[in-house]
C-alpha cells in the first residue's frame, strides 16, 4: 500500500487503517512499540507534537516504512 502523505493527520488516519487491518488495538500497538497506549491515540488523531522518534517506533514496529519522494528533479545534488 501507497500513501502520499503531506499531514500528521494523513499519517495519523493511514496509521489507524493499517493497525485495524492487523487486527490490532490500540493497547496493542503501544505494547509492541514501547509507547503509550495515549501517545497511539494522539498520533492517530494526528497531533502535530508527537516525537518523531517515537513515531518511527511505531511505524517500525507495525512494519510501516516510509520513503522520501521528491516532485523535484535533482540536478547534482541540488535543488
């Protein structure tokens, strides 16, 4: 699955989708990452503060990866 994602709210929805096709709750989430079972609940509802490394814990640990696209050409490394 591809998801262009250009918002914490996006990721935050994407996030729930994936975790309710696996079958797993919230609480279950937070067990497999380390986390809390809030911080699952903030980053589905997609709180702009939540920690990036924590969130990478998550995606990490729900096997989610993301990729880095550019819509720009690169030209020797610039942009």
């Amino acid at each position: 699955m591809k998801e262009n994602i250009t918002k914490t709210a996006l990721l935050g929805q994407a996030l729930r989708r994936v975790r309710k096709r696996q079958g797993l709750s919230q609480e279950d989430v937070a067990g497999l990452s380390g986390v809390g079972r809030r911080f699952i609940s903030d980053l589905e509802n997609g709180k702009e503060t939540c920690h990036i490394a924590k969130v990478m814990q998550v995606l990490g640990s729900m096997g989610i990866a993301i990729q880095i696209v550019t819509h720009w050409e690169e030209d020797n490394g610039e942009r």
